[in-house]
C-alpha cells in the first residue's frame, strides 16, 4: 500500500485526567452572574469615588473655584508638592503610623491572652466572653465621650491618682497627648482582637490538646506548637484590621481634642479634614487622601500576596 492511500489511524481518545476533568467542571459550574452585584457596588462605592478623588486631587479646587467644578485650574501633581512641603503631610504621616502601629503592638497580646482565658469551659464563661466583648460593641464616639469625661484635669482619673499620690496633670495637651489617644484606642480596640482570636481558637481540634497532654508537653510548649499555629490566619487578619482602622480612625481623635488638634496627634485623617473642610482647600485635601489610600493598600496587598502563596502551597 503506497503513502498516497494510506490513511491515518485514528489514534485513542484523549481523556483528560482527573485534575483536569474536575478544574474544568469547577470552571463551567461557576455562576459567575452572581458576583454583578458585587461588582456595581464595588464599583460605586470604591472605584467611582477613588476616580474623582483622584481627578479632585489634580486640581486648584478651593471655596472660590468650587461653583466652577469642571474648569478648575489644573495643576497635576502641584497639590501632592504642596501637600508634602508645607501642609505637614510628613507629620500626619508620622503620628498616624506610631499610633497605629504602637495601638496595634499592644492591644494584640491584650487580645490573645484575654481569648485564652476564656477558651476552656468553666462557671461564668459566658458572662465574661460578653464583658470582654464591651469595648467593642460601645460605638468610638461615646468612648471618647467616656475618656474625655475620666482624663478631665478636675475628672475621676486625676481623682484617684492624687489619692495613690501621682500627680495627674493634663492629659490633652503636648507630648503627653500622644500617650492619652493611644491608651484610649486600645481600651476600644482589643477585644477586636479578642473575638478573631478567639474564633480561630475553636478551629482547633480537641484532640490535639488531648495528645500532647498524654506526652507531657508544657503549657508554653502546647501555645507554642498547637495555639499560635492554629489562630496564625485570624490573628494576622486581625492585625491588618485593626492597623488598618486605627490609622483610618478619625472619630475617636477628633473628639478627644477636637479640630485644630495638638501637633502630637495631629494625624493623617485629621489634618485631610482640617485642610478640606476648614481651610476649603478640597483639591489639597483629595491629594493627602489619595496618599492614605496608598499607604492603606500596601499592607493589604502584602497580606493578600501571603495568603494567597499559603494557599498555593496547600
């Protein structure tokens, strides 16, 4: 039989393997028309007011130019210039990121250690998961109700300090102002912790404390192997959290020193309103926000990129 008449063979069906099989079922049972809206929202709530911000921040935008929205002067990146230079973008930059990095550093222990406390079964348990649970169900505003009233100069705090002889003092006002809004918000904060922690500790299979009880392990050596391995994904999401919203966090120090604060706590979203809603100079103002953003998402990102390269590795 010559080469012209032969004809090929059909060769064996190819039968995609079982990965392949069950990664393209997977994609075809999507019902990807459930994320629309989802997305609208996303795209309403964040994308659309991030583009104008953006837009805004490129423009001479003040109280004199507002009516004429569409023809301000364009100035591109003269307000970020401005913004670093003179508007003390630096110096908001700076308390904003001690505070909510000192915040964080101390309310996570406090919040570990109180899930700790109350992660066994014993009389009165659920009285105190709910007492633990009080600073965070009390709204920011009447905490720093709360604080203002007790760090009074003639208030309960300075009360009982002159009792145990420590002079008081004012607790609102130079260095000193610093040390009052960070030991206010962790008062507010860590039982955020607390509840993630707390969450990921009922993850834990009971068995594991059963074993390494029959071994003979050690309290520190069970919390090292078993506990902090165990609540590693909601402690890390709670500390992005709450790092997140104690440099966001605006209510609490605007009522504790009101507008123009102290230099001290002078933070980041402080002097955004300050700048855009008392100076009117919403150009400025949109420019150091698009600046918060930025720095906001760097530490998201970063924690998306791990989780998605531990998911990988599963």
């Amino acid at each position: 039989m010559t080469a012209s008449t032969t004809q090929a063979r059909p060769g064996p069906p190819t039968v995609p393997g079982p990965g392949g099989e069950r990664k393209s079922r997977v994609r075809r049972d999507r019902p990807l028309w459930l994320m629309i809206p989802g997305g609208l929202a996303i795209l309403l709530i964040v994308v659309i007011p991030f583009l104008i911000a953006l837009w805004i921040s490129l423009l001479e935008l003040d109280q004199f130019t507002l009516r004429d929205f569409l023809s301000a002067p364009f100035v591109g990146l003269g307000n970020f210039v401005e913004a670093l230079q003179t508007a003390g973008l630096l110096n908001s930059l700076r308390v904003s990121v001690a505070f909510s990095v000192l915040t964080t550093a101390v309310a996570a222990p406090i919040g570990v250690l109180a899930a700790l406390t109350v992660q066994d079964s014993f009389r009165g348990r659920g009285l105190l998961r709910s007492l633990y649970l009080l600073p965070y169900v009390i709204p920011n505003f009447v905490v720093a109700v709360l604080w203002k009233y007790l760090l009074q100069p003639d208030g309960p705090m300075n009360t009982v300090l002159g009792v145990a002889g420590i002079e008081g003092g004012s607790w609102f006002i130079g260095e000193r102002a610093f040390w009052t809004l960070v030991l206010v918000d962790i008062w507010a904060s860590w039982s955020f912790v607390y509840l993630l922690t707390l969450s990921g500790l009922q993850t834990i299979d009971s068995e594991l404390y059963d074993a390494v009880a029959v071994d003979g392990a050690s309290w520190h050596q069970k919390l090292r192997h078993i506990v902090l391995p165990g609540i590693r994904g909601p402690l890390a999401l709670a500390l992005l959290l709450s790092t997140i919203h104690h440099f966001n966090n605006f209510t609490l120090p605007y009522v504790l020193f009101g507008s123009p604060a102290p230099e001290s706590v002078n933070v980041l979203t402080l002097n955004i309103f300050e700048t855009s809603f008392q100076v009117f100079r919403f150009g400025l103002g949109a420019a150091m926000a698009v600046v918060s953003l930025i720095i906001v998402m760097i530490p998201a990102f970063a924690y998306l990129r791990a989780t998605k390269l531990e998911a990988g590795d599963q």
